[in-house]
C-alpha cells in the first residue's frame, strides 16, 4: 500500500509540473534566417500594395472634388 501511495504522489507531482521550455541557444540556420528576410519583405510590398488602391481612390475623389468646385 505505501508503495502504491508512494508512486501515485510521484505520478502527481511529475503531472503537475510544467515542461522545460526547449533551450536556445540562439543559433539559426542561415536558410532560416533568409526565409524569414524574403518573408518579411513579401509581407512589407503586400501591405503597401494594400495602400495603393486606397490612395488612388482618394486622390480621384478630391479630384472630383475640386474639379467640381472650379466649374460653379
């Protein structure tokens, strides 16, 4: 019976216990690393590519804007 509660008590407390985070020690793989570059640049050429349709909108609407205000 004490073994049982011995090894139940033992069961439980490496139950409960979190997990070691996984060590770095910083080193990445230089493919790594250039994926992650190309990556970053794609992301930064998509969000302003994003814009651009965004500005020319509002570049026509105060065209407009101010086109119809010369003629009055």
């Amino acid at each position: 019976m004490r073994l049982f509660l011995a090894t139940l008590v033992l069961a439980m407390g490496l139950g409960l216990t979190p997990p070691a985070p996984a060590q770095d020690n910083g080193a990445v793989h230089p493919e790594i690393q250039k994926a992650n570059a190309q990556r970053e640049k794609i992301e930064r050429r998509e969000r302003l590519l994003m814009l651009f349709p965004a500005g020319v909108l509002g570049l026509t609407i105060a065209l407009v804007i101010i086109t119809r205000r010369r003629k009055k």
